[in-house]
C-alpha cells in the first residue's frame, strides 16, 4: 500500500472519499470490492481522530433500549456478528457484569427484561462455526459468586450482577487499516496526510476536490464523480469552508475521555451511574475507563483532556468502585475524541440517537455529493454499504451487492483464531509475542515475519510489539510519522510514553526507511509530546 499521489492527480474516479476514519475506510473497500474505481484521502493519518480514540468495543449498544431505539440495537448487534466475522482475529467476545447496587426487585426486573430483549435481538450471534466467538445469554450472579470473580465490586448495598457478553476491539486502528489493504487490493488508490481544502463545483455539479499534500506542500484536484464527506466530527464544518454554502445538516460534538490504568477486574463492568453509564474495560492487561459524554464546541482538532477532566472522572468511578483504588497516580495514559452525532432534538449530548444518517446534497446544488454522519464504530460498515448503494444508484451502474459483512479483511481469512496460533507457533517457535502479532495481523503475519531475525521479533515494552513491525509499517502499511507507528500501526504509544531507549530505536529504524535526517528524527520523538501532556 503505497501513496500514489500521480494516480491521484491524473485519474478521475467514480468516488472519492474525504476521511480515513471507520466510515471512509468501510466504504472504500466496500466501493472498491463492487468495481468502482475509488480514492481516499485523509488529512492526518487513518483511523488518529475518533475511531482511534474508542472504547475499543463492537456492541449493540444494551442502554439505547432505554430510548426504544429497538431497530439502532438489532443493527448494532448484527454488525458486530459480521465483524466478529469478517475480523476474528481483530473482535472478539468480551463479558460484562453489570452490579445491582440498591436497585430492588423493580429494578432488577426491569434490567433482567432489558437483557432477555437483548438476547432476543441478536438471535443469530452464535452462528460463527468458531465455538470460541459465541457469546451467551445473560444471567444472574449472586453477590457471592460476584465477589468471588470480582472483589472490586464491593461495595455497601451491593446485591449481585447480571452477567452479559458483547465484542471487543484489539485494536480498532487496524481493524480500519485492513479495509484499506482491501481496497488498495482492489485498485483504489489511498493517501494519508492529504487535505482536502475546496469542493470543484461547476453548474451544480461535484467534480471532485483540491488537496493540499502535507508532505510536500503540493496542491493538486482530484476528479471524482461522486465525493463523500466521511470526516466525523469535522463533516460539516468541511462542507461550509469548502463550500463556501452554510450546512444544512449540523452535528453535535460530545467530548468523550478515556483513561487507561492498571487492570482492576478480569470482566467488563458496565455501572449504572444515575442517568448515564460507565464502563471498566479490560484490555490486553489494562483496564479502560470509560467514557464521558460533554457537549463540545470549537475546532475539532483542540480537544483534549484537562487535569479536571481526569480528576472528575476518577471521582465519579470511586463513588461507585470504592475499592479499585483508582488514584491519580495510576492513570497511564489519557485520550479525548468526539463523537459525531446527528441532530434529533434532544437536550443533552448523552440522550441523542448513535443513528448514523446519509445525505445527498444535490437538493443544495452539489449534485453527486453525499456526506456520511454520526453513527459509531460498531456500525460503520452498515452506513458505508448505504453509501455505496446511493453511489451505484447515483452513477447509474450495475454492480454486484454488497458483501463486506461476510467476505473476510486480509488478516481474518482464517478458520478460527486459536487454531491460528498454534499453526503460528509451530512454524515460528520461540517468539514470545506471537499471539499478540497474530491478532494485529492475522493470517497477514507471515508477511511480517517473512525472512525476520529472532532478535526482531524482541517485544519492545508492555505491548509487546516488535521491531520487525517497524519497517513493515513504513513499507507496507504507509505509516509516515513516528505517531502513526507507535499510536496506530503498532500499540507501543497506547500504555503511556513509550521508554526513551524505544523510542531511539523506533525512530532510528524509521529514520533508515525513510532517510530522515537526525534532525527530523528528534523532532519526530518531540512531536509525541503533546499525547502525553494535559491540557490547561
């Protein structure tokens, strides 16, 4: 996967697509898979806003049953069948309990119908033929057995858990850039650090866009047919400076914060928090505490995490987890996103729909535009089968139906996950990291490890990636930055800064592939300053 930006600049597409988040990377393997010709361009690199900045889950979203939103939740819980699918190297099934803490028979009652209706609605979540990817119905858990599985849960008035499975995320960045590979597969062309900066439009008619390359400073136009705006939260704020037109679709932002701290319980623990909802997520040895749910304002780009943030948040979850000893001091690393969401007239950012909403701005004279917004992780390859849809219909062609819900990414064309570890580990013995490199690369990984040395295959701190991954990123996964490599292609940056002796190692072996200078690679070890640093 390379950035071809003269493919770019001299060839006219059927759609291109501005936004390498979950979305614009669904749809342009999604788009690409059908015979459409397809580009993608993202300002930053894939996947480094909000779908980088999740709660690593693929759910069905248990609390919209509150808002009735019946058909949002059946949605949810067949897209996360089909990535567990199509991606089960990737998502995997995750248990929750979810402690009753003087809610009474009531509300237990109530919570018990929730979760039967939840169970009802994803009836088919066990028709993987990997038995390791089924997930079970709910049950009760006594506050004994509770306790028993997870001390941190007690607490005064505390009566019991119900038991509950969704899926979990390994790593949400990859999971995107895998849509990529597929696309680049299949002749899409994909560049990263290219802006789109103006909308071409002639006689009410979209003709495609003008970038601007970060890497060289060059502005070109890239000619396109149809155009989709998949840039999350920055969507409308892109049509109205490209555009020169108000948008007549405005997003709400909610600012949602995550804190990673050392693992405090060996499930989920989803906790009813008065009118909203906290999660305690364990991750590859961690625990992510999640989420916030503000309203935000301003320029995307500036948000986030305060000392406040952290200090409220942190309050908040010892009010309801007295014991896990949550300190500031055990807070490893931090990070803000925004979430896009759709208008429906609610008050508050938290209550507002996660329907995802597709708009054709021809009625605005900007004929063969679409822009895709809100939604969530979960559902994104659903909003992105809708685009392509309304792309096919809009450019008049015939093209085959979708089939990204069943049709493997390149790392998941296996038969099941742990069958793959241990043909891995008989091939390759004596790697330490196997199992972790076999699910951020799948059935890819003999591509990493192709001529590899043992001592490449060191892990290089907690995250257990290693070197080899360095180069293969630059080479093979169009990793520019120092950032994209320790925050996306690898997980080295997602524990907290990495040791100054890797990131030296890192960026030397990036300086190597892409001839930086020792000036450019000291500047590239300050630039991940600011991920670590709270803002005043």
């Amino acid at each position: 996967m390379k950035r071809d930006l003269s493919r770019l600049a001299n060839q006219t597409f059927d759609l291109l697509i501005i936004g390498g988040g979950a979305t614009g990377c669904f749809a342009a393997r999604d788009a690409a898979l059908r015979g459409l010709s397809v580009a993608l361009v993202e300002a930053r690199d894939f996947a480094s806003a909000t779908s980088g900045r999740s709660s690593r889950l693929a759910h069905g979203g248990l609390r919209y049953l509150r808002n009735l939103e019946i058909g949002l939740v059946r949605e949810s819980l067949r897209e996360r069948l089909a990535l567990m699918q199509i991606a089960p190297h990737l998502v995997r099934p995750l248990p929750f309990l979810l402690p009753l803490q003087g809610t009474g028979l009531i509300g237990r009652a109530k919570l018990a119908a929730g979760l039967t209706l939840y169970d009802a609605l994803s009836y088919d979540r066990n028709r993987l033929e990997d038995r390791s990817q089924h997930l079970p119905g709910h049950r009760w858990i006594s506050r004994e057995k509770a306790l028993e599985r997870e001390p941190v849960l007690d607490s005064k008035g505390f009566a019991g858990a119900f038991e509950y499975h969704d899926g979990q995320m390994y790593a949400p960045e990859r999971l995107a850039l895998e849509n990529l590979i597929d696309a680049d597969a299949h002749g899409a062309v994909v560049a990263n650090y290219v802006a789109a900066e103006k909308l071409l439009l002639q006689g009410g008619k979209t003709e495609g866009v003008t970038v601007r390359d970060a890497i060289t400073g060059s502005v070109f136009d890239v000619r396109a047919r149809t155009v989709l705006v998949a840039a999350g939260p920055w969507a409308d704020l892109f049509l109205e400076q490209a555009s020169g037109k108000t948008a007549a679709h405005k997003l709400i932002r909610s600012k949602g914060i995550h804190l990673m701290v050392p693992r405090i319980s060996h499930a989920a623990l989803t906790i009813e928090a008065g009118s909203g909802h906290l999660f305690a997520l364990p991750w590859r040895g961690h625990t992510l505490l999640a989420t916030t749910d503000t309203p935000f304002s301003g320029d995307p780009a500036t948000v986030a995490v305060t000392e406040a943030d952290i200090t409220g948040f942190l309050a908040t979850f010892r009010k309801y987890l007295p014991h896990a000893a949550l300190a500031r001091d055990r807070v490893e690393f931090f990070t803000a996103g925004l979430r896009p969401l759709v208008s429906d007239g609610k008050a508050d950012s938290y209550n507002v729909s996660r329907r995802a909403q597709l708009v054709d701005h021809t009625g605005e004279g900007m004929d063969g535009l679409f822009s895709a917004l809100g939604g969530k992780w979960t559902t994104s390859r659903a909003l992105a089968e809708t685009v392509t849809d309304a792309v096919v219909k809009k450019l008049d062609r015939k093209a085959p139906a979708c089939a990204t819900a069943t049709t493997p990414l390149p790392g998941g064309r296996i038969d099941r996950f742990d069958g793959l570890v241990r043909g891995f580990q008989k091939t390759y013995p004596g790697i330490a990291a196997l199992t972790h490199l076999a699910h951020m690369h799948g059935a890819r990984l003999p591509l990493l490890l192709k001529g590899a040395k043992l001592t490449d295959l060191m892990p290089l701190g907690p995250s257990h990636d290693v070197p080899e991954q360095i180069a293969f990123a630059v080479h093979e996964e169009m990793a520019v930055t120092l950032e994209d490599v320790v925050m996306r292609r690898t997980s080295l940056g997602q524990f907290g800064r990495p040791a100054p002796q890797v990131l030296e190692q890192v960026s030397t072996i990036m300086a190597a592939a892409l001839g930086w200078s020792e000036e450019k690679r000291r500047a590239e070890i300050a630039a991940l300053d600011p991920l670590y640093t709270v803002a005043a």
